[in-house]
C-alpha cells in the first residue's frame, strides 16, 4: 500500500492520516520516490524539496494532526511554481538573471498552503518572463509532457501540469493570466479552475515594483490537480485573505444556491477557426453529461469571446510592451524576443488615449457577460479548439504562434473578462488529453466546481490511462 501513497488526491491523504492509516511520513516517503524516479525525465520540478520535505512530514507526525476545522492539507504534498515568493527560493521566473533573487517571505497563496499543513516537495518550472503556452527556458531547461515526449506540457504552468499527471504530488500551484492553468490542464489530462480576479490575493515580495493595472485585472493565482475535490480544496484554502494585496476580495466562497434547473449555455461557435472534430465531439459528449446529471442545457450563444479576445490583444498586450519588454529585449533569450515581437505583430499597441478607451470598453463585455450569466450562469465552452500541439509549435515563426492563439481565444478572451472557468479532461483526441470549459459568474467557482464534479463522474478520470502505460 505505501508505495502507492503517492497515486492519492489531496482530500485522500488528509483524510487517511487523521484516520491514522498512513502517517505524513509514509505518504512522504511514496511520492519523494516517485519524484527520484520520474522527475529526471520529466524535469516538471526544477528546484529540489524533497528532503525537507521529508523532514517536516517526519515533524508533522510527531506533533500530529490539529482538530479537524484546522490544516486541511495536513501532511499533503504540493509544489510551487518558480515565478511566485516561497521564503528563502529563488523566484526566477525561468530567467537566468533571476537566479539568485532568493525571495524574503511567502507570497500569500504559498503562505496559505502551509498554513493549512501542507508540505513543499518541489518547485515546478515555467517558460522565461511566464509568457509562453509551453514550458522551456535556459535556465532550467525544457519540461516534457508526460503523455508524450514530442508534445507541449503546456504553459506558463507546465511544470505543475507535468508534475500533477505524473504523480509529483497532490496539488500543484500556478498562475494565469491568458490560459497558464488551463493549458497544462488540457495538455496533461488534468484538472483546474481559473479563479475570479480578487478571489486570491497575490504579491511577490522580492519584487522591485508593483504590477500594472491590467495585469492586476486578468493575471490570478490557482491550483492544478488530478481531481475536482482537491482542486476545490486547493482553490479554498489559497483564497485566504491576506493585507499584502488590496486587490483581494471577501467573498464567500459557497454561494447562494441557484434555481433548479441550472442552465447551461452551450457553445461551439469556432469564430471561423477550423476547430477539430475530436475536440467538437467532446463538447456533446460533455453536454450530455451535465444534462444526465440533471443540468437544463441549452443551444445558445453568448456574448462574442472575439471582442475580449481582441481586447486582450490590444489593450493588455499594450501595457505587457511597456512594462516586459524592456526587461524581455534585456534579459530574454533570442528566443522568447522572437515571440513576444511576433504577440506584439499579432495585436495592435496602442498610444494612451487608446488604452484608456480600451479599459472603458472592458468593461462593455464584462456587464455584457454577466447580464447573459444571470440568465445562464454556466457557459460550456470550447477551450483550445485543436488538439495538443508540438511542444516548441510558438517557436516556430509567426503562423504557428498565430494558429495557437486563434485556437485558444476561449482561454484569453475569459481573462480579459475577469471571469472564473475550470478546466477539466474528457477524453484522448489524436492519443493526446483533451478537454472542455466551463464558464461561470463572478465569485461562482463553487458553482463550476459542482457541474465539474458532475461531469468527472461520468467520464471517469483520465491520469489512471497514462499510469497504465
């Protein structure tokens, strides 16, 4: 049984050690090996926890478990991706000019998770500056996808996918600000949930200056697992208020109860993008599942994600030049130039009056989305409209970047909206994961996390396919 501790969901491990089948230190013990024999192939972590990690499960057991109100992840794995705070790491953000910025304290969602008792195993890597859809830097190198070698493990949170699919642990931290949660989801056959922007409170001590206004507005923190249950329990307990950010918001995370039926607004709208067939597919067969669990889906379309995909790429890629690229002409690798000059071809820079008129119109299609949520506040959607793409297809020149993100303006258009949307596998589409959307209002994670559930339960979880390989 122990050396198959590391096979276990969050809410399992916390479960089984305040029941005493299995102490911190055997749950440890399973998934450090598991890391040592995966990892080297993989290179999902990046930065090497394990053997303090072992000794504070070893400490975590002699102390034991609190009441059980407290330390919901008592004893639980997790990694933390390299671009946020963890006290005494580097936050190198996947740059070698970053590598010795040793951060001074937790950022708050890191801060949370230790509060609620779980233990660091790693570090998980990202690409330079968190701005890509696949996961490769000079710093720590590439990391491989672990349902084939050739293909993305998505990104900027490719490590954590990788690592979540592999077994590295049981909940794996991210961030998102265009799809970085929901692309290592769909990539790695695993599960996620974009929050709401103020849901979780966000800042990085080490950091010389503040974000900017629009990167407050669309970039949140999150958690990428195997399973709804513990993405829901990760999503909960990183939500803890913090001072540090004045971005964050109180509110409840169970919400009021919706009138039953709750409809579900259905989407295939491709937007003139030749969405696969395979990828079609798994939106009525998703559909069907909700309907099964007693959800009222309907055919119908909701607000045009073109216009804050298109915003996205103006008013946001606008202020991303001003404030990256200085930093990215100076520090980035030839690389990564090459791909944020071909975002910058692909949008449109704007001068100030411009931005402004932008940041007005956001906030058109966001009162446009929440007046249709109210009617329908689930919204399934496509996420990336064609299968998983070569690991280095963004490298390879401006039609490939350009493909990429027409596939994916169900992704970047919902950021642009501040809008919450999880991601969750449903099947293989060309023997790679794939998966759907869905949408919901503001602050209504609760309410996506249960038509998720829903969905899970019907098309059983994919991961078991790729440890039985």
């Amino acid at each position: 049984m122990n050396e198959k501790l590391w096979q276990l969901g969050a809410v399992e491990i916390a479960s089984g050690i305040r029941a005493r089948r299995f102490s911190c230190a055997e749950v440890m013990e399973s998934v450090v090996q598991r890391i040592r024999k995966v990892n080297p192939q993989l290179n999902a972590i990046v930065t090497d926890l394990t053997d303090r990690a072992l000794k504070e499960a070893a400490e975590a057991d002699r102390r034991g478990p609190p009441p059980d109100s407290q330390e919901p992840l008592f004893g639980v794995p997790i990694t933390v991706k390299v671009n946020i705070d963890q006290e005494g790491q580097a936050t190198t953000n996947g740059l070698r000019a970053l590598a010795n910025l040793v951060a001074p304290a937790d950022s708050p969602v890191v801060r949370n998770l230790r509060r609620a008792g779980a233990i660091i195993v790693g570090r998980t890597n990202t690409p330079e500056f968190s701005l890509r859809a696949t996961t490769s830097n000079p710093l720590h190198g590439r990391t491989f996808n672990p349902w084939n070698p050739d293909a993305s493990p998505g990104g900027s949170s490719g490590g954590a996918g990788a690592a979540a699919a592999a077994g590295l642990g049981a909940i794996h931290h991210g961030n998102d600000i265009g799809g970085s949660l929901r692309f290592p989801a769909f990539a790695n056959g695993v599960v996620t949930i974009k929050p709401t922007q103020g849901r979780m409170a966000a800042f990085n001590p080490s950091a010389p200056t503040e974000r900017w206004l629009l990167s407050h507005l669309t970039s949140v923190q999150g958690a990428i697992a195997r399973c709804v249950a513990d993405v829901r329990l990760a999503t909960r307990v990183m939500s803890g208020a913090d001072p540090r950010d004045p971005w964050w918001v109180p509110a409840p995370f169970e919400g009021e109860p919706l009138a039953n039926p709750i409809r579900v607004a259905v989407t295939r709208n491709s937007h003139g993008y030749p969405m696969h067939s395979g990828i079609a597919k798994l939106i009525d067969v998703a559909a069907g599942y909700l309907s099964d669990a007693g959800y009222e889906v309907v055919e119908i379309e909701p607000p045009p994600i073109t216009e804050p995909a298109r915003g996205w790429f103006t008013v946001l890629l606008t202020e991303l030049k001003a404030s990256y690229g200085p930093s990215i002409e100076q520090m980035g690798s030839e690389e990564i130039r090459h791909i944020f000059d071909w975002y910058c071809q692909m949008g449109k820079l704007l001068d100030f009056q411009g931005y402004c008129t932008g940041l007005a119109d956001k906030t058109r299609m966001m009162r446009a989305w929440n007046l249709f949520l109210e009617r329908y506040p689930l919204v399934l959607t496509p996420f990336l409209m064609r299968p998983t793409y070569p690991w280095n297809y963004d490298a390879q020149g401006l039609e490939q970047t350009r493909d990429l993100f027409d596939a994916a303006i169900y992704s970047y258009g919902i950021n642009y909206l501040a809008l919450p949307a999880g991601v969750l596998p449903i099947g293989l589409v060309e023997g790679l994961p794939a998966g759907v959307q869905i949408v919901g209002r503001r602050f209504r994670e609760d309410a996506i996390l249960h038509a998720m559930t829903s969905v899970e339960e019907r098309a059983g979880r994919l991961i078991p396919r790729l440890w039985e390989q």
